[in-house]
C-alpha cells in the first residue's frame, strides 16, 4: 500500500470512484457502419434501434465497447517526461509544456515544423477544431489515419466524380441485382451493414462476387470468388472490363451521356489477354469471365471496395479501374448501383469531411482555391495557408532537418499503425517535442514529451459520419474520470495557448463548433445538430431535405459535369520484388479486434482467439517449407521480423501469407514496406515480400 507522500498514479486503477455508466443513446466507437448503442448491464453494451441498425442489433465489439473506458490502465492524469521518463504532472504545468514546446520550433524553424495528427475515431467537431489550430497556427500539416487506409479511394473518386464518397446508401444498394466486393471482408468488418443489407439482398438472389485472396465469412456467400494475388487488381478488374466490351455488355445510352473517352479505353483494352491477365492476378479465367458477366449482364450493379484494394502503392490506379467497369455498365447515379467504400473507424468519412487533411480545406476545396481560403477566412478571421501540407506518412519520415521538429497526435497511435513500423518509432522519438491526447499510454504515447488524457467515446457529445455520409450524434453516458477531460474541451484550451487571445476557439459545446463548420463545409451546409436529433442527417443536405441526398450523381456528377472521363490503367509491379523462397505477406482485421488494438486488446472479453494472431499459408507453402500446424514460423524481410504461430489452411491462396495487425506484440507492421502511391501518398500494406521459415 503506497504512503500520503507517493507520487498520485496515473491510471484510473488508482481511483476508488470508477466513472458510473447511464443509459444513453450513441453511437458505437469502432467501424463505420454507425450502429446505435448505449450502456447495458455491467460493462456491456446494447443496441437501440438507430438509423443503421433498425433492429437494434450490434456485434462482438459493440458489446464490448464500454470495457475499456473503465480499464485499469486508462490515463485519468496528464504526464509530462523528467528525466527519460514520465511523471504525472498537473494540468497547468502539462499545458504550458505544449504551449512553450510547440512556440519554441515554430519561433526557430517555423509553423511547417509542426504538424498534427487527426482522429478519424473521434468527432466531427473535434476534428474540425485539429484542422483549424494547425492553419491558424500557419501550416497545412494535418491529416487522419485515413490516409493509411482510404486516401487512394478519394484521390480517384474526386477525380472522375467530385466526390470522395460512398455513392449510394446501405439501403438502396439492396437493389441491386450484382455485388462486386473488391478487396474487403464485410461480414466481419462490416457485419451489422452485412447482416442487415447485403446477405439480405444474396438470400432474395442478388449475385455476390468476392475478390479477395484469402476465403472468409464473406466468400462463403460468394457465387463466385477471384483469389486475387496481392498488387494485382488492376490486371484483373482490365480483364473484366475486356469481357464487358468483348460481349457488348456496356451501357449504350450511358456510354454517350456521361462519359467520354471511349475510344481511347477501348483501344487500351485491345492489348489486354483475358486468358493471360487472370493467371498473372492469379485467378481461374473461367471463373473471371463469369464473375464480368454477372456484373455486366445485372440491370444494376453494386460495387464495394476495402482496403485490399486501397493499400498499395498503385491504390489510386487499383480504384480507377473499378470505376471503370461502373462506368461502362452505367452503374453510376441511380439506386442498387455505384462505388461504395466501406469505411474502416467510425469517424473516418467525417475526419475528411470536416478538413483534416493536408490538401483540403473543409468540404474537399483545395487549400490552393483562393475562393475556399476566403470562405474559411470570413468565419474564421484569419486566411489558411496556400500551399498543401505534409502527409501523415510524408512528416514522419521527414523529422529533422528541415521536415518537422514537433508534433500533436490526438488518439491516434503511429508507432505500431504506421508500415515499416521501427524507422516511424525512431523518427517520433527524435521529434524536438511531442504531445499526444490518449485514453491510454500507448506506443506513442511513451515516445512524448507530454500526455494528456482525454475522454472515450462514452464520454462525449458531438457528431460522427459514418460510411454512407450519415451525420449522426454521440451522446455521453458518463463523465471522464479522475482529472481527465472532455477531448473538445482540451483542444480549446490548446487553441487558445498555441494561437493566442485573438482567434476565437471559445465556443459553447459542441453544438455551437458543429454551427460554425457547417458555415465553411458546403457539403454540411443546412445542417443543424438539434434537428439530428436521433436520427441523421446525410450529406450533401440542399434546402428542404428531410435527411438528405441519397444518391449521388444522379443528372451531373459531384464535380458538377454532367460527363466523367473513362481511365486507361496499366499494371504498376508492386513495390517489393519477390526472392524465390518469398512470399507475400498482406494483413487485415478480424471480427474480435479493431485497428491497433489500442481499445480491444485491453478489453477483458475480447480475447485472441485463434486465426487472430496467426499467420495463415497454403499446405503447398507449408510442405515446402516443413511447416505443420500450430508451429512457431518467423517473418522476416530488411525491416525486421516476427514469430508467429502458423495456421495452414487452403482458404489463403498459394504464394500469399495473412496475418492481422492487431497487435504490438508481435508487431506486424515492422514487416510492412513505405513506398507510396504517387497521388493519395497512400503505403503499400497489403503486398510485403517476407521469408517464412520453422522456428
């Protein structure tokens, strides 16, 4: 038992008082379905029926979704480093230490030395705030952890469309009479939009076709499923585009309204073999030209993509030719149709929306837009800078020198989400100064100068979007515990310190900052957070609307053409050149668990389970190598290794290996390699050359 003369701890096991739950109604934390939950019995969550899930159903990590705001190891006061290591400090001292550590780079190096990290788990009105510190402060350094996850899906959707968004809703995609889901797993990514609309729809004989390399809870729906190899969709989706010209399956009367440049693609389609194409992508030809008729031959048709297909460095180019077949077959602009990304944390459409984002101001305007600079200086009272700041991925590899000296990581953990995860811990902990805002001392965490300790999810009020543009509100169900504190009222105060008495961040709830971003995001604008109420409203919301506009680009497209150009791609090698003995190892989620594990992976009913923390490989790379079941393997390339307990299974295609990147220990992303997509800056995390032998 500790002394009165023992330093308070930090932690919420500490506390004699944990925080106590009400009952009531919000939104769930993890994916970007939107489930409506609120407190149930102990720790343990319940639906309600909310605007996704209308029968009030959620999944495992929805259930689970209080466990960890009352963790043991929950920060509940803000620590500052003395010495190498951390020591709890008042809120003053820990505030002060931001505002000095931030104002000493900026006065020496200045404000493009500094840059800030987004939550896409939090609120739209935090994330709003982020943004707007860091371009009163003078720099466009900031952005979201969706650049690591859906930056090439936007890239290419505002450029052929306008609009770096779901195209269509959860509900009108039941229409359709075709699924093509492109490098996703949405019966355990996504489950309550799965169970609710698309197995629904596949019961009453909609066609699903899967493209994904390993078999899971979403193939065994699947009419028709194309192991693709890892980095080669676009041989693949050029394929099935040559079979949709090749059978006269296109769109005729869309063709001639709405797109342009049909010559050209049609004769880059001439160099393509269908027969060589799918053995390069690693699928049965048969098998590729059945799965093109099927979505070529459906009155309307439904495209779904994941990170299978964003996470690689020619992911912008791998979404290209997915729009591509949606354009040929006039899958664009009516109901059951469309490019629908399925959004990976619950905020992360919103984190956009709202302007964090290096090269966007709020609403998608460009930073370079004099006329988008001028809407936000009317409201703000000072003009955003012109010039686009760095990426996420692009300041952490530039630390130093003359690349970036400090940073503000709010509820984010890049030590263990980034790829080639040791060089990303090294470059933070050479940062002149880092603050981060957390629930827990994670990764990143440990490598600051200051910690502050904000709130959960359960804790706030504000608003979140989630995958299909609904704007919803979060309601709290209990107060942050011990000294922690509201996470909008935190990036007040650090607005305040790091801009100083002249630019307003005094605003009353998140209600009155929701006001005043619908002023400079067009996208919101007519919104209002008192008539969300318990519903929603989706965006873009025109004058009149009840809740919103369902599907886009219905008579012109978002960019406000009426006609989209059709996009020659080539193949691009992934990045990692492949020794004899190699393999490709890619990565993904599982049901249990979610993103970093910097939530779940406290929780005590989430627990590992097997195929969680495995590698899965085929028994011909098995045999080859001497591997059974259940044995030790080790992963190894230039950036590092791990062990792991191998799986081997025959749901993984040949010459690939999965595992997830859940954990920090082992770490997978140590593994994973940082080339980028030229475009959204995007890594390569799904195509990663590594050796695999027995321990």
């Amino acid at each position: 038992m500790g002394t009165a003369d023992d330093p308070p701890s930090p932690f919420l096991g500490s506390d004699p008082d944990p925080p106590e739950f009400e009952s009531s109604k919000s939104v769930c934390p993890f994916c970007g379905v939107g489930c409506g939950i609120e407190h149930a019995n102990g720790d343990k969550a319940t639906g309600w029926k909310g605007s996704v899930n209308q029968r009030g159903e959620v999944c495992p990590k929805g259930v689970a979704a209080f466990e960890p705001v009352r963790h043991e190891k929950r920060l509940v006061r803000p620590l500052v480093r003395e010495s190498g290591t951390h020591v709890v400090a008042p809120w003053e001292e820990a505030l002060e230490r931001i505002e000095a550590g931030v104002r000493e780079v900026v006065d020496e190096h200045g404000p493009e030395s500094v840059a800030f990290f987004a939550s896409s788990s939090c609120t739209n009105e935090e994330n709003y705030l982020v943004q707007k510190i860091a371009r009163a402060l003078g720099t466009n350094n900031v952005d979201n952890c969706a650049r690591l996850c859906h930056s090439s899906t936007v890239a290419a959707m505002v450029e052929r469309f306008g609009a770096g968004a779901m195209t269509n809703t959860l509900e009108d995609v039941g229409e359709a009479d075709a699924f093509l889901v492109c490098g996703a797993n949405p019966a355990e990514q996504h489950p309550i939009a799965f169970q609710s609309y698309l197995s629904p729809a596949v019961d009453d004989g909609t066609t699903l076709i899967h493209v994904d390399p390993r078999e899971n809870a979403t193939t065994a729906e699947a009419d028709v499923h194309l192991p693709v190899t890892p980095g080669y969709d676009i041989p693949l989706l050029n394929a099935m585009a040559k079979v949709v010209v090749e059978e006269e399956l296109v769109d005729e009367a869309f063709l001639d309204e709405r797109a342009e440049g049909r010559a050209a693609f049609e004769a880059h389609l001439e160099d393509v073999d269908v027969e060589a194409n799918a053995r390069e992508a690693g699928v049965d030809p048969d098998d590729l030209r059945a799965a093109a008729r099927a979505y070529g031959e459906a009155d309307r048709a439904a495209a779904f993509t994941g990170m299978g297909m964003s996470q690689h460095h020619c992911g912008t180019d791998n979404v290209h030719a997915l729009i591509n077949l949606a354009v040929l077959t006039g899958n664009v602009g009516k109901p059951g149709t469309g490019i629908n990304p399925l959004r990976g944390q619950n905020n992360v459409q919103g984190a956009n929306d709202v302007g964090a984002r290096p090269g966007d101001l709020p609403g998608y305007d460009p930073v370079t837009d004099a006329d988008a600079r001028d809407r936000c200086a009317e409201v703000w009272g000072f003009e955003p800078p012109a010039e686009p700041g760095r990426t996420q991925v692009e300041w952490a590899r530039s630390v130093g020198d003359d690349g970036v000296r400090a940073a503000v990581v709010f509820g984010e953990n890049p030590a263990v989400t980034e790829p080639n995860a040791n060089e990303v811990a090294d470059a933070l902990a050479d940062l002149d100064f880092l603050a981060v805002i957390d629930l827990f001392e994670t990764e990143t965490a440990e490598l600051a100068d200051v910690v502050l300790p904000g709130s959960s999810w359960a804790e706030k009020a504000g608003t979140v979007t989630n995958t299909d543009r609904r704007v919803q509100r979060m309601r709290p169900s209990a107060d942050p515990p011990g000294e922690a504190r509201r996470d909008l009222e935190i990036l007040q105060e650090v607005g305040r310190r790091l801009t100083g008495p002249d630019l307003a961040f005094d605003y009353d709830g998140p209600a009155d900052v929701f006001a005043e971003l619908t002023e400079v995001t067009p996208i919101y604008g007519g919104m209002s957070y008192g008539e969300i109420g318990e519903g929603y409203q989706r965006w873009p919301f025109p004058a009149g609307a009840e809740s919103g506009t369902d599907v886009l680009h219905e008579g012109e497209f978002a960019s406000g053409d009426r006609r989209t150009e059709l996009a020659p791609v080539d193949h691009v090698p992934p990045a990692d050149d492949l020794a004899d003995d190699q393999l490709v190892l890619t990565t993904g989620r599982v049901l249990q668990h979610f993103n970093s594990g910097a939530l779940t992976r406290r929780s005590g009913t989430l627990m590992r389970l097997r195929g969680e923390d495995v590698v899965q490989l085929h028994p011909d790379d098995a045999d080859a190598r001497g591997i059974e079941d259940g044995d030790e393997v080790r992963l190894s390339n230039e950036r590092g290794a791990v062990t792991v307990a191998a799986e081997v299974t025959p749901s993984i295609t040949r010459g690939t290996v999965f595992t997830t990147f859940h954990y920090a220990e082992p770490l997978i992303n140590v593994l994973t390699g940082d080339a980028l997509d030229p475009v959204a800056k995007i890594p390569e995390y799904k195509h990663s050359a590594v050796t695999v032998e027995r321990v």
